[in-house]
C-alpha cells in the first residue's frame, strides 16, 4: 500500500513537473542545442550555404576571437555595462531608496512611480522618447540648454545610451535597495547617530554589511540584463561608425542584416559562456558572504 501510494506521489509529481520540463525544452534547450549546430556551419541567409550549410568547426569561434570588431564590441559593452549597470543604476538606486527610506508622504510615492514609469514603458516608447530628447534640430534637450544644432547621438553616441540606460533601469535597484533597507535595524542607525557618525560611517559600518547579499544580487542582475540589452538598436543602431555597437546589436548586424547566421551563432555562444562566467563569479561571492554570515 505504502509503495502504491509513493508511486502515485511520484506519478502525480512527474505530471506536475512535464509541462514545465516542456517549456524549458522547447524554449531554452533546444534553441541553445540549434545555436550551438549553427555556430559550427558556415550557414548563411541567402546564396549557396544558405542550401546546403557546410560543417567548419570551430573555424567560426577562431575568426570571431581573432575579429578586431568583435573585440572594440567586447570594450564597448564592458563599458555600457560598468558605466549603466555597475556605476550608474546601482549607486542611483541606492541613492534614492536611502534618500526615500523615511520619507512618508506623496513625495515619496510620487518619486517611486516616476522612476517605475521609465521601467515598465515599452522598449520602442522610451526609444522613441529619448531621440526626440536628443534630436540634432527639435530636441527637447538642446532647446534647454539653448545648444541648437548639437548633435548627441552622432558626437557622443555611448555617454547617450549609458544615461539611457541608467534612466530606465534605476527602477529594479530602487525596489530592491528599498526592501533590503527595511531589515536594517533601526537600533543599529540610531546608535551609530549617537556615537557620533557621519552618514557616510553609518553606510559603511552598519547599512552595507547588512545588505551586503542584496547588493551581489542585484549587480549580477542587471549586469546580466544590460549585458544582453538590445533596446539601444533603436536609438543608434550601433553607430555611428560602429562607436556604439555592443555585443547583442553586433551579434544581430552581423547575423541578419550581414546574413551570417552561422558566424552570428557563434559569437551568440561565446556571449553566453562570458554571461556564465559573470554570474559564477558573482555566486562565489555571494556563497562567501553567507559562509562568512554563517560563522
């Protein structure tokens, strides 16, 4: 009776589980299955390897380690992703979820939905809104600062989309400093106050230990999600000139609008092995932090 009953558990388990085990299959195994067979043809959109694509090894995965576009679209992301994730929404976020903490009230609510607002529009929206900011000839931007004529997204293509980026993804550092500031004891604060501490001495001695793991966690994801962020497209397309091309719009000129989709496919799986390599590095540190927390 005791078996029948496990082996009805286990059954009802297994039929709980498929359909997830479906999902994951369809919509990440195997196109990571296909992107890996593409990487190693040399399969193409249009001609004759679009027919009849060709096995080449690991010859795509050499040129594209040994392509001088490929490493400036590396740098550029590097510095995309510590400039907007790293430097700018995390230390925003924070900034204004400490800023905010005690301030009850309409100014803080309406702070929050601002910042919220610029995260859940649509990637085309906030595009579109961010040209019309930084056009050459009607901008919003060059009318206030009276600068007509000033060219933003053609003379200083990566700044643009940097403060792009940390204006729209503020939001997800913002609620996620905000909840972890709440378990701060407010004990802590207030004898720290009494003793005499700076702001910046309650920040470092009682507030950051505390949410030491938020803030692992939250820098693994946003540099994941800014890693692998393809709305800049939309704003410069990667230009000019190639001066704001970073990995993803690299990865799609090269696949679909160059055609390449075996080359293409390659760099994919080189972009997923560094985005492992990120996010193994940031799970060290944050097993660190709660093995040393545990001892």
């Amino acid at each position: 009776m005791n078996a029948d009953a496990a082996g009805l558990g286990r059954g009802r388990a297994a039929g709980f589980v498929l359909p997830a085990m479906v999902l994951i299959g369809v919509f990440l195994v195997f196109p990571a299955l296909w992107t890996i067979y593409l990487g190693l043809t040399d399969y193409r959109l249009t001609g004759l390897a679009a027919a009849n694509p060709r096995v080449v090894g690991a010859d795509n995965y050499t040129a594209a380690l040994g392509d001088e576009r490929f490493h400036r679209s590396l740098w550029l992301t590097m510095q995309y992703v510590l400039g907007s994730a790293v430097l700018g929404q995390a230390m925003l976020g924070f900034t204004i979820a400490w800023m905010l903490r005690d301030r009850p009230g309409p100014v803080k609510r309406v702070t929050e939905a601002l910042v919220l607002l610029a995260w859940i529009l649509p990637s085309s929206v906030v595009a579109f809104l961010w040209i019309a900011l930084l056009d050459r000839d009607e901008g919003t931007l060059n009318a206030l600062l009276r600068t007509p004529g000033f060219a933003w997204l053609l003379d200083y293509p990566m700044p643009s989309i940097i403060v792009f980026n940390i204006w729209r993804g503020t939001a997800f550092s913002m609620m996620l400093y905000g909840a972890a500031l709440e378990n701060v004891p407010p004990s802590q604060l207030e004898t720290a106050r009494l003793a005499g501490a700076s702001t910046l001495q309650q920040l470092r001695d009682v507030v950051f230990p505390s949410i030491r793991g938020h803030v692992l966690t939250n820098l693994l994801l946003i540099s994941l999600w800014t890693f692998n962020d393809f709305t800049t497209f939309q704003i410069t397309a990667g230009g000019p000139e190639g001066r704001s091309e970073i990995l993803p719009v690299y990865i799609y000129n090269v696949a679909l609008r160059d055609g390449q989709l075996g080359f293409g496919a390659a760099i994919s799986f080189v972009v997923l092995l560094i985005n492992l390599v990120l996010a193994f590095a940031y799970l060290r540190l944050l097993r660190r932090r709660r093995e040393a927390v545990a001892q």
